[in-house]
C-alpha cells in the first residue's frame, strides 16, 4: 500500500503543488506571527532593561510621598547617595521640557536630558560622533535627527521658558532605550550637566541610580542608601528594577502577537477550506482508482490511510516552506508594524528573526493537523466507494452534486441561533465588552452562513447568469451551478476574507464619518491657533494681537485645569475653561436639556456619565477644587473632560497661574474670505515659533490620514487569506479542467473554439470570485453595522456608513484577480488535443 501512496503523490503531484502552497502561505503567516511576536519581545527587553543596564541600586519616590510628586526628588539627596559607603558612582537621572527650533522657525516640543557623569549609568547607546562636553553642545536622538534632518555639526537653537533661544553645536547622535520618558512622542537631546542647568533651572528629578564597589552585592548597596535616604522614596536593587521595568511592557508584547494570530487563524481557516475542496475533488475524480483498490483487496482502513497519508506528506512539505517563508512574513510585519506609527516610522525598523524549537513545532503542528483535519472528511467519503465503480464511468456522485442535508441545515440554524444570541449579549454590554461579544457573535453568524453555501450560492450564481451573454458565458454559469457544494467551498474561503475586510473598512468609514462630524460639530470657529509645545503656552498678548487681525470678529481662549473633588468617583478632575459669551456659540456640545448657553463663572456643563455615576443632575452641587459650582447642563461629549466652565472659573481652579492658553479659537467676520484671513492670521502667527493655525478640514485630514494607515495595515493582514484564496479557486478550477477534459474535447468537437473555451474559464472564475466577493461585501456590511451599534452609547453615536468607493475597489480587485487565477487553467483546457480528450476514459 505505501508504493501505491508514493506512486500516486508522483502521479498527482501537479494537481497538490496549488494546495500545498495554500497551506503554505497560512503557516508561514502563522509562523511569521510567532516569530514577529519573540522579536518584539526581545527588542521590548533590549530597550525596556536598557535603562537598567549595570544599575546595581535606583531610588525613586513612594507612591505616598505625595509631597514631592510635583517637585521631584531633590538634588541634595543625589550628595548623599555619592558619599554612602560602597557606591562607585551615582547619578540623577532627569527631564526637562524645552522647544526645539527646526528649520522652518517653528518650535517642537523637545525633552532634554543631562550625561550621566559615571559612563556605565547611560542608558544609551551612541551611533555617531560623541556625547557632548561643554556647555554649548548638544546630542541628539536618532529619530529625531531623521525626523527634523540634522546631522552632526549642525547648529541646533532651543528655547527656554521665556522663549530665549539657548544655540548648541551638534556633537554625536544615540540611541534611547523605551521607557514612558523616551516614548512621550516628543524629541529628544541630551546636554551637558552646565549645559541643562542653564536652559532649565527648575528641573525635575525622578530617579537616582547607583553602581556598586567592588565586593558589593546589590542588596547590600540597597540597604546602605535605603539607610541614607530614609522614609518616602523607593530604593530597588538592578535586578528588582529590571524586572519591574520588563513588567511594564509583558503585556504588550503578548497583545500584539494575540491581534496577529486572530489574522493568522483567519488564514489557516481559509486554507483548510482550500485543502478540504482540493481533497474532495481528488477523491470524486479518483472512484474509479479507489473502486479498483477494492476490488485487488484493499480494505476501507486502507483507503482511509491512504488519503490521510496524502495529507501528511502534503502538510510536511508546505511546512517546511512556510516556516521559511514565515522569516519573510516576519521581516514584512515587523517593517508593517513600524510604518504604522507615521512615515518616519519604519526608517529606523531593527528586523529581527529569532527562531525558537516552539515556532518549528509550531509551524509543523499547524501545518500537519489542519491539512490531515482538512482531508478527514474526504478520506472518509473515499471508504464509501463501492468496489463495483470500478466498471463504470465518474459522473458526479448524489452526495457531490446535492445541495446539502438536513442534518446541516439543523446545525446551521443551531449554530446561528447561538450567534444572534451572542450579538444580543455584546449590544447590551459597555465598551470592549460589547465589542468583543459582537464580533465573536458575527463570527459565530459567519460560520452559520457557510454551512449554508450550498443552499444560496446556486440561487446567485443564477442571479448573476441572467445578466451573461453569449454561449461560453452561459456554458461558465451552468459549469459553476453544476455542483453546489464544491462551488460553495471554493467561493467559501474567498467570502471569509472579503467579509472580514469590508467588516473592518465599513467600522473604519463610520468611524472616519463620525469623526469628521464631531470634527464639525467641536469647532464651528473657523480657525485653531494651538500651542506646538507644552510647556510654553499661547500668551495673553498673543492673543491680543490676533484679535486685531482685520476680519476677525471673536477670539476664544481655552484653558483646562486639573483639580480634585470629595464628590467624584475617582475624586480627579479636569475641566475646561472658555469665555461665557463663547459657549453656545464658538463651543457647542450636546446637551440631555437642548441647545447648550452661555455658563456664569459659578456654573458648570457636567459630563452626563461623571454625573450619574455621582448622583448629580441638573441643579446639584459640584465641589471642585474647595469652590461650589452649579450644574447647569449634563453634557453627553467626553471630550471635555468634567465638563465645561467658564474661563475665570478654569483661572481660579488652576493650581499655578496660568501663563497663557493652549488653544484660541477665531471665529471670521460673514462675508470674510477664507484664504485672504487665513494670510492675514499666518503674519501674526509668524512672529510666535510655538503657535500653529489649523482649521477643521486640516484637522480631520489629519486624523482621516491616521485611520487610512491603521486600515491599510488591516487590509495587508487579511490580504494574505484573500491570495490563499484565490489560489482555491485557481486550484478548483485546474482541477475541473483535468475533471472536464472529455467534456472539453466534446465542446471542441462541436464548434466551440479554444477561444470559446478560455473565455468561458475565466468567465466561471469570475463568477466564483464575484459570489464570494458580493456575499462577504453583504455580510461584511452587515456585520459592519452590528459592530457599529455596539460601539455606540449615549455619549458618542457612531454614525454607520458604507465607503462604497473602498469597497468597489475591492470588488474590482476580485475580478482582476480572479481573470488572474483562471489563466494557466483556460490556457491547459485550451491546449488539449481533441481526439486524445474524446479518448479519455
């Protein structure tokens, strides 16, 4: 029995190369995943401990040492720590927030860090040049030297509380490691110790590290500076705080690799469709050899083996070559990944390939259990065959050609009862709850739908036959409703990948809908001037000279305050501040008690949620920050904050007097020419490095272009199970043409030309593609609007839109492809001889 196996891989080999390569591509996805997933957690730990690197001992401030939180630790304290007993060296470790002027004379916000004095203490690493010496020198960060182009020897300005420009000489570039100081999304550069002291007097202290002397333990060290600093501060030996440290980013690593193998098992799925279709093909054409095997004396556990070991040795190879081809995914992923957090983000990508014995059998075990699961049921039809087919031809068994049975049509009503159930649960849920019970429930649905294939894709493929011209276009049609089951498992795999990715781009539209009119609806001015910087916020002055801008009819400061009050859950708060004659007018939002009015300096539009969740309603008292406000309004928009006050009252709850505004809202005179007022503002705006006009369409732009790249980087994930499929099809059919040859060669002989013959397997691809493709559009749009309703509450109701440009796109790409895919099959049928096809047994 083993040489009739071999002899028969050697006689099929052509018809598994397709299925092989199906398979392939789902590991090497697969794979590819857990190998992206141990490189991100080997680069998390190279740049996360990193900041431990030869620490023997830290100090940082308790949580309870609420005295200092604000100031930091204090410098004195890092003289004592030199002068314990076995200390080597000590050094602060510290920030400060400073405006980096790039070459456009407009400021960014940068983070500038002191050298550590002791050389081992330096939590990163330099690229070019060296750290600086002087005063007046300066090394800057790689990222940011790409971003903001500079290079060493390049004159570099920074710009200190009051706007004086403090000019620096490049020296050397580095490299950070990851902590929340280095991924804050500002620059960074590192001064000398004089060089920080004169830009920034004031600056903050949040951790002390210390090496050992020789014969001292860490532990040891710990104990003599947790003796010198005494109460309030927090000291940690290297090791405690590298595992701390590790602790920070253990889950995101294991969150990014879970999100890759939701995508990874949606291509496993799709590529067992494939094997499972290419399987139950090769058994229907091989009766008569299995029939044959019968009658010699092979018994049904024969047969089984037989088929199953078809099956191993298929999913043998093509894990091997998906386990290669998984180090190309991973490379690709990991460049993806990169890319996603904005142009600039992929330049620096380290690509990192670890291979693990758990990613072999891994790759192996997925590889081989899908395809043996995958050919389980047609090993199983292969037993059925009788030994007496052996002396008649192969028309299309009834279990073949039969749309489907009872038992599935049970199952299937089963399975989508527990998916409506599902979807019910999930809309009554909060947040990820809701979305994470309603995506399972459409899945569940989805699964329902394709036990079902059977019974609507001959329904379609007829519906879309009407519409068809000419004879191999009615032949295509008739060929592709000829076997329901096979035709729905082929189009099956491709409507998984559709459904998932026209389920994602129609959450994305809405949610790109929703977006812009909240866009619309926040900002009715028609300009914002913000602060580009942080720390160094809009001045009154400012202000005042943009108010006398020709044109310009009002200007609304905004200012938002943080404060506590006894009467909040989480007894913190921050609200924001505008001028009374704004709200309502330049500052809308929407209110449980109709249009929203101006508010008096004792008053407060309160967040509905924070609201009830105190037992406060139109009428109560607010305590904020030791002053009692009136809720005048519960406001469903979360994008305030607390709420909305006025700005005197913002003023007086700020713990510091504010130096200036972090927003001004300008509101045109009617009549008044956009372009004209926008050159007039922009003169104004020059003479500030930190202010920035935008207008309402710049800023939903911007954030359209954040969605474009977040959804363009799902697409490329899905995209994988789409190409599997398409390979389905193009297996299918390659098939069908070695099924079909006597009936191709009959259609030659009655007039049909090789041009005929082409056009009409392109034509029954094309149907295949356009079923499965219109029915995932259909169920994608429709699973769309559930997920939407899901993510929907009473503070924001996301808007269901179908982006049907996007969508047409895709529907154009599945015909493309699918033409594609039909080719080498049409151009076989069309080079086989007539006569030898008649002669076909």
């Amino acid at each position: 029995m083993l040489k009739t196996i071999l002899a028969g891989l050697r006689a099929r080999t052509a018809r598994l190369v397709l299925s092989s390569i199906a398979i392939a591509l789902g590991v090497a996805f697969v794979t590819g995943t857990l190998v992206l997933g141990d490189a991100v957690e080997a680069q998390t730990r190279d740049n996360f401990a990193r900041s431990a690197r030869n620490v023997d001992a830290a100090v940082h401030l308790d949580e309870n040492n609420r005295e200092r939180q604000d100031t930091g630790i204090p410098a004195d304290l890092l003289g004592k720590i030199r002068s314990t007993q076995g200390v080597e060296g000590a050094d602060s470790r510290e920030f400060g927030s400073a405006a980096l002027l790039g070459g456009d004379g407009k400021a960014r916000n940068a983070l500038v860090q002191p050298l550590p004095t002791t050389e081992k203490l330096r939590d990163f690493n330099l690229q070019d040049g060296r750290f600086p010496g002087k005063a007046d020198e300066i090394a800057v960060d790689t990222k940011t030297a790409q971003i903001a182009k500079l290079k060493v020897g390049d004159k570099l300005t920074l710009l200190d509380k009051e706007n004086a420009e403090h000019a620096y000489t490049i020296v050397g570039t580095y490299q950070q490691g990851a902590s929340s100081i280095s991924m804050s999304g500002s620059d960074h550069v590192i001064v000398s110790p004089e060089g920080i002291r004169a830009l920034i007097p004031d600056q903050r202290i949040y951790e002390i590290v210390a090496v050992a002397g020789p014969g001292v333990s860490q532990q040891q060290l710990a104990d003599r500076i947790r003796a010198v600093v005494g109460s309030g501060y927090q000291v940690q030996t290297g090791e405690e705080l590298t595992k701390a440290t590790l602790e920070q980013v253990g889950d995101a690593a294991g969150e990014i690799k879970s999100f890759l193998l939701a995508f990874a098992a949606i291509s496993l799925v799709v590529a067992g469709m494939v094997i499972y279709n290419t399987f139950t093909i090769l058994v229907a054409q091989r009766t008569k050899e299995l029939a044959l095997l019968r009658c010699v004396g092979a018994e049904r556990g024969q047969v089984f083996r037989s088929v199953l070991a078809e099956a191993v040795f298929m999913g043998l190879a093509a894990s091997v070559l998906g386990i290669l081809g998984g180090f190309g995914v991973s490379a690709g992923l990991q460049m993806l990944v990169g890319s996603v957090g904005g142009p600039d983000g992929g330049g620096d990508v380290e690509i990192r390939l670890p291979l693990t014995w758990t990613t072999i059998v891994a790759g192996f075990g997925v590889g081989v259990v899908v395809t043996v699961l995958s050919a389980v049921l047609p090993a199983r039809r292969a037993t059925r065959v009788a030994p007496v087919a052996a002396l008649r031809s192969q028309p299309d068994s009834h279990d073949d050609v039969a749309r489907t049975g009872k038992v599935r049509i049970v199952v299937a009503a089963l399975i989508a009862l527990a998916g409506v159930a599902a979807v019910v649960l999930g809309m009554k849920q909060e947040e990820e709850a809701a979305l994470f019970i309603t995506g399972g429930g459409t899945m569940v649905l989805l699964l329902a739908v394709l036990l079902l294939g059977p019974l609507y894709v001959p329904l379609v493929n007829r519906l879309f036959g009407k519409a068809l011209r000419g004879v191999p276009a009615k032949l295509a049609s008739a060929n592709a409703g000829r076997n329901p089951k096979r035709t729905a498992a082929t189009t099956a795999a491709l409507m998984i990948g559709v459904t998932v990715v026209a389920m994602v781009t129609v959450v994305a539209g809405s949610a790109r809908e929703t977006m812009n009119q909240k866009v619309d609806d926040r900002f009715p001015a028609d300009y914002e001037v913000s602060s580009n910087v942080y720390s160094q916020p809009l001045t009154q002055k400012f202000a005042d000279e943009l108010a006398k801008v020709h044109n310009v009819a009002k200007i609304a400061p905004e200012l938002s305050a943080s404060t506590e009050s006894p009467q909040l859950r989480l007894r913190y708060a921050y609200v924001t501040g505008y001028p009374s004659d704004a709200i309502g007018s330049l500052i809308r939002a929407e209110t449980t008690t109709g249009p929203l009015t101006a508010l008096k300096d004792d008053e407060i539009a309160m967040r509905e949620k924070e609201a009830k969740e105190s037992g406060l309603s139109v009428g109560s008292s607010l305590e904020l920050g030791g002053k009692t406000f009136k809720v005048a309004a519960l406001i469903k928009d979360n994008t305030y904050g607390t709420g909305i006050v006025t700005l005197p009252a913002a003023t007086a709850l700020s713990r510091e007097a504010p130096k200036g505004y972090e927003k001004l809202l300008v509101k045109l005179a009617p009549g008044t020419d956009i372009a004209t007022a926008r050159t007039d503002l922009e003169r104004v705006i020059s003479t500030s490095p930190v202010a920035v006009l935008n207008s309402a369409a710049e800023t939903k732009a911007e954030l359209n272009a954040q969605l474009d790249q977040i959804l363009l980087f799902i697409w490329a994930l899905v995209g994988l199970a789409l190409v599997i499929a398409l390979f389905g099809i193009a297996n299918t059919l390659t098939l069908s043409v070695l099924e079909r040859t006597r009936e191709s060669a009959l259609l030659r002989a009655l007039g049909l030309t090789r041009g005929q013959l082409r056009q009409m397997l392109v034509v029954e691809s094309i149907l295949m593609a356009l079923i499965g493709a219109v029915v995932g559009v259909l169920l994608g749009a429709g699973f769309g609007w559930l997920l939407v309703e899901a993510l929907s509450n009473p503070e924001l109701k996301v808007s269901f839109s179908v982006p049907f440009a996007q969508i047409g796109v895709m529907l154009g790409l599945a015909v493309i492809a699918a033409v594609a895919a039909a080719a080498l099959p049409a151009r076989r049928a069309a080079r086989n001889s007539v006569v030898a096809g008649m002669a076909e047994a």
